[in-house]
C-alpha cells in the first residue's frame, strides 16, 4: 500500500463525541464554579410569566448571563434592576445544547453603601414623581400623645433605646408590634402591623395609638449586609387615614426612604438618641423638662 493511502493513525489524542466533550466541560465547570461571587453592572432584566428572572452581569470587558428561579426570586430581599451594581452568589452551570454557561443565582445584594444608596435615591425619585412626599401629605404629630405604638424587632436594640428614652423623659404607654426588620418578610410585615394598628379603635380595649413609630436599628453598615425588601407598594400603602408616623433608622450614616409621614432625626449614635414625639416648648415641667438642643 502507498503511504500517501495510509488511513490517518489516532495518536495519543482520545477521540470525544460532542456528547461526551460537552458533558466533559459541563462536569469542569459546574465542579470547579459550584459556589461564586460575582461583582458586576445588571444588565437587561427580563421576568416572563413564569416567574423567574433573567439578566446579565457585565463590566467593560465581559458578559455574564444569570438566571433566578422563581422560588429563589421571590425570597430575595433585593430586586435586581437595570444599571444597579451588584454582588451575585451562586453557581456555573452549561447548557451543551446551545454551547452555553451562566450562573444561577441564589443571592444578589447591592455592591457596597454606595450603591445600595443610589438603588434608594431611585426608588426615592419614583416614589417622589407620584407625590407621596409631598408636603401638603404630611399630617402635625400630637403634641402630647397617651398611647405610641412601636412597629420594630422585639428583640433589637432599638425597641430597648425607644423604652429607655421614653421611660427616662416622656413616660407614655408602648404597643410594640413586632416585625422583621430586614429582608423578603420585612415589607409585608411592616405593611400589615400599620395597617393592623390602624384598624384599632381608639378608646377601645386595645386602642389604637396615637402615635406610630416604624423604626430599625444598625445604620448603613446593617442596610448593606441584608436591607429591607424596599418595595414601592409598601409605601403606597402607608399612605392615608391612620395614625400619624414616625420613621427612623439608626447609624450615623444611615439614610433611606421614609416610611412614614415623618422621617426622623438621625443623631451621630443610638445611645443619646432623643425620643421625637415629647413636649418641645421652652421650660416644660418639672416631670417633661425641656429637651437640651
């Protein structure tokens, strides 16, 4: 036989069906990526019907497409958006169908104080182009008020200073509603303790306070490792008839978007916090002295 007829000879080189080689990749990739964090820009989102949610993750020189499956979607306490920076966990996965691979997200979190802020300054502005910060919304807090209600975790350090403040100053009468104050169950819940104080009747055997402090402790650093679930239909639903409110976060350089019709002062630290429903005019009594500016 000729040698230029000589079948080809296989070499050391294994021989892979596309089957097989892209089972190979598969099995390397979803082994050696099983847990990642990803930092990048959101970029088109996508939420068919089917409840998940579709996006890309990119920076200048990259594209990563993600999904989040509908029961991880509807658990997560921050909404993905368009343009907003984020910190993804999850894990690479391929689809050999289509020579593909994307992560699968399980958590997705605002990258940093910064741009969690500019998520809120957002919200902010839509919420603020539907009027609900308008001036002529706000209601007078009571100058006196018997009864406050305190919608907050049972079990913070918030609810704590708010007692000590109130029981050292202004001595009133305190509902406590207790709330999550961070993550998926957080909106849903504050929503509902307003709205469940708010359907009290006043002077009955359980009276509806006078006063509604919705409040969370742990200032920005707290906001950025797990924020609330910033949704604006719980502010839509604050608004209205009711008992007035005051709204506070703790921290120094905490700042957010107020949920009630009030926001609050924000002292430099929790601890000489001054309670903002008390007696304000110069001189007091001797039980309600006058605050110290």
């Amino acid at each position: 036989m000729d040698l230029i007829d000589a079948p080809d000879q296989p070499g050391n080189a294994p021989e892979f069906s596309v089957s097989e080689l892209s089972g190979a990749v598969k099995r390397a990739i979803e082994g050696g990526f099983s847990h990642v964090r990803v930092r990048g820009e959101v970029g088109r989102v996508s939420r068919p019907r089917s409840g998940h949610v579709y996006l890309d993750l990119k920076d200048d020189r990259a594209v990563l497409a993600g999904v989040i499956w509908k029961g991880q979607a509807a658990r997560l306490a921050t909404r993905p958006e368009e343009g907003m920076e984020v910190i993804a966990t999850g894990r690479l996965t391929t689809f050999p169908g289509q020579s593909k691979y994307q992560i699968v997200i399980e958590d997705i979190a605002p990258a940093g104080v910064g741009a969690l802020m500019a998520m809120l300054e957002k919200r902010k502005a839509q919420l603020a182009a539907e009027g609900l910060f308008s001036p002529e919304r706000k209601r007078p807090l009571p100058y006196l008020p018997e009864i406050i209600g305190v919608i907050t975790s049972p079990s913070g350090a918030v609810i704590r200073d708010i007692l000590h403040r109130l029981r050292d100053r202004f001595p009133r009468k305190v509902l406590v509603w207790p709330v999550a104050v961070q993550g998926a169950a957080c909106a849903p819940e504050v929503a509902r303790a307003i709205a469940g104080f708010n359907a009290l009747t006043p002077g009955g055997a359980l009276p509806r306070p006078d006063l509604l402090i919705v409040a969370r402790g742990g200032g920005a650093d707290r906001l950025r490792r797990r924020p609330p679930r910033a949704h604006p239909h719980r502010r839509r639903r604050n608004r209205g008839a009711g008992a007035p409110r005051v709204a506070g976060l703790d921290g120094r350089t905490g700042g957010t978007v107020s949920l009630g019709a009030y926001s609050g002062d924000q002292p430099p630290q929790s601890t000489p916090c001054r309670p903002l429903p008390r007696p304000a005019e110069a001189g007091g009594s001797a039980r309600h002295p006058a605050p110290t500016p």
